[in-house]
C-alpha cells in the first residue's frame, strides 16, 4: 500500500502540474499577440442584426463606421495590406469554412493611431487601426461614441465575434456569436489582481482603455482570433446601436480574477473623425460637420438660383407680354394659368430673341 502511494504522489503531482499548465502557461501563449477575441459563453447572434460586423481573415474582426472606413484594434495592422481582405457583414460559414453572406474589399490605405504601442506579448496603449476599402460598402454603418461618460458603471454592453468558443482547444465558430457584458471602471479594473500568480492590472489601465466583465466569474468573455471586433451598447436596431469599445487584451480568457481589456472609442473619437474625414469618399454626416455644412451652403444657394432664375423668366415673360399684348390684357387675366397663356403666346411669337439675360429684361422695359 505504501509503495502504491509513493507511486501514486508524483503521478498526481505531474497531472495536477499538466492541468495548470494547460489552463493558463499554453492558453497565455495562444491569447498572447495572436490576437483576443474568442467568444466564450455566448450565443449565435441573428442574422442581419450586426451588418456593420467586418472579419479581417485571421488577423481578428473589425467593425464599418463610414461605408469604405473600417476600424479595428491596432494590433490587427497586417505588415503587408496584399495579405488583408475585409469582409463586411459576415454571418456564417459553410462547412468549407467560406464565408457567405458578406462584401469583400481589398485595402487601399491603413492608419495605426500615433501613440500604439506594444507594452509586452498582450498588452497594448492606444489600440486602434483605421482602414480604407477599396470601395463603398452597402452595408449599414454603425454611430462611434464621442462621450467620455459612455458607458456608465454596470452598463448592458455586447460583444461579438466569430472566433474560438472554447478557451481550451481550437473550436471556431460557424456563426456569428454575440455575448452580454457588463461595463467596470478603469478604477475597479485597475485593482484586479491574483497574489498566487503576481499579476495584477496595476498601472496597466489608461485612458484609451475600458474593461468589461461577464458575470460573477466573469464567466463570459472575449479572448483570441478576433481583436478588433467590437463592442457596442445596443439599440432596437442596428441603425440604434453606438459603437463604444474593441476586443483588445486581457489577462487569459474568461479568467475569474481579471476582466478583459478593450479600447475605448471615445478616447480617440477626435482622431476618428479627422482620418475618417481624410480618406473616406462619403463620410457619415457626424463625421465631417465643417464639410456637411459647405454641402448645405452649396445647395441652399443652388435654391436660391433656382428660385432667382425662375424669378427673373416670369419678370421678362410679363413685361414682354404687357408690351405686346396690352398692359390690360394681362392685366384682366385674374389666374395665374391665364397670365402663362399669355406669356407662352407671347413666347411663340418671340422666336429667337433672348430672355435668360438681366440686360434683355432692361432693354424691353426701357
């Protein structure tokens, strides 16, 4: 009996040991720079609900804020654009893994923010990228929060992506899959640590960042293959959704101790919106107000000419016509119909002279 034990001792030390390493050591390699966004505990989203949802192959997910601008996190950025295709609205795979029910797009430009960078393997300050397609999506844009208040503490917030379900072993999602989270302040998130492993998110939350949690464990997470998928606060429709953070890192996947980490849009909407008004061929009106307003300049004046033009003929074609006609004549025309009669036969009778001109309205009532 004391031989088996002696045995029996080391045999489940190494298991115990082969366990831990599994659970954490292997699962912090793969969720390293490799990407966070592995949708745990969520659910298939429904279809048509998230059209702005955009896959960036392997390099993780991204979401369509102007019809050819596409952000995503900054650790995304490919070293080649060749190598990127954007895919904008997917839903599902086949069981080839083809990608059905979206629009793809080769890229023509890439923008990292200025102040990326990379603390260590999964840590990242300032994680945002701007992408610009090589043409216009059809596809619904989703609105970018601009209010450094949004969320608030506890906030209902979604998730989504469609990489990884388990935080185990490789089990890619067929479809989309979205998760309910929940909003923690920078404060909160700043104080989560664990003595047994010495880690802790001290000195590790900025401004560019916001945490999310999934439940007492934080049993609900995002983790690897989609960083860059976003985050949003939902509406009734897509149309009402507004788009506050992006999967970026975090400390494993679904760890109970520590809450995922992700950019905050806000913190950078300024930066959005002029790189967005530089590149993008249609920026959505919130975007560019400046160049909105010079596109209402331009039409309320094409108005006014339009009215001034249409002014100025019935000024000529009345004058022509009291001076041929007889002021009485049109005079006792009482409607506005008799009044056209007139002026058109005065027009028939006209052919060849100019009327568009101001100096042929002051040469015929001179």
């Amino acid at each position: 009996m004391t031989k088996r034990l002696a045995v029996a001792f080391p045999l489940i030390y190494v298991l115990v040991h082969l366990c831990l390493s599994m659970g954490h050591g292997d699962l912090r390699k793969s969720q390293n720079s490799e990407h966070r966004g592995l949708i745990i505990n969520g659910r298939n989203a429904e279809k048509g609900r998230y059209p702005y949802f955009v896959t960036l192959d392997h390099n993780g997910g991204g979401v369509l804020i102007a019809p050819d601008i596409v952000l995503t996190a900054g650790h995304c950025k490919p070293r080649k654009r060749d190598n990127l295709k954007p895919r904008v609205g997917t839903y599902s795979f086949s069981r080839d893994r083809k990608i059905v029910d979206y629009e793809q797009f080769d890229i023509v430009d890439m923008v990292r923010h200025p102040g990326w960078i990379q603390v260590n393997e999964d840590d990242f300050i300032w994680d945002f990228l701007l992408i610009k397609l090589d043409g216009k999506s059809n596809k619904p844009v989703i609105k970018i929060n601009r209010q450094a208040d949004v969320p608030y503490e506890g906030q209902y917030v979604v998730a989504m992506g469609v990489g990884n379900t388990n935080p185990y072993f490789e089990s890619k999602a067929d479809t989309l899959q979205e998760v309910p989270l929940e909003y923690l302040s920078n404060d909160m998130c700043s104080e989560s640590f664990d003595p047994a492993r010495n880690l802790t998110y001290q000195d590790h939350i900025n401004i560019s960042m916001m945490c999310t949690t999934g439940g007492p464990r934080n049993e609900r997470d995002a983790c690897s293959y989609d960083s860059g998928s976003p985050i949003i606060i939902p509406g009734k429709n897509s149309e009402q959704d507004l788009l506050v953070g992006l999967v970026s890192w975090g400390e494993l996947c679904a760890d109970p101790d520590f809450p995922g980490v992700n950019s905050r849009v806000s913190s950078v909407s300024e930066w959005i919106d002029s790189v967005v008004c530089e590149l993008s061929i249609d920026p959505p009106s919130d975007f560019c107000p400046e160049r909105t307003d010079a596109r209402s300049w331009h039409l309320m004046l094409m108005v006014v000419g339009i009215i001034a033009v249409t002014m100025a003929f019935f000024a000529l074609c009345d004058c022509r016509a009291k001076k041929s006609l007889g002021v009485g004549d049109l005079d006792k025309s009482d409607t506005l119909i008799e009044k056209e009669l007139l002026c058109n036969t005065y027009a028939s009778r006209s052919e060849g002279e100019s009327y568009g001109s101001i100096e042929a309205i002051a040469l015929t009532t001179d």
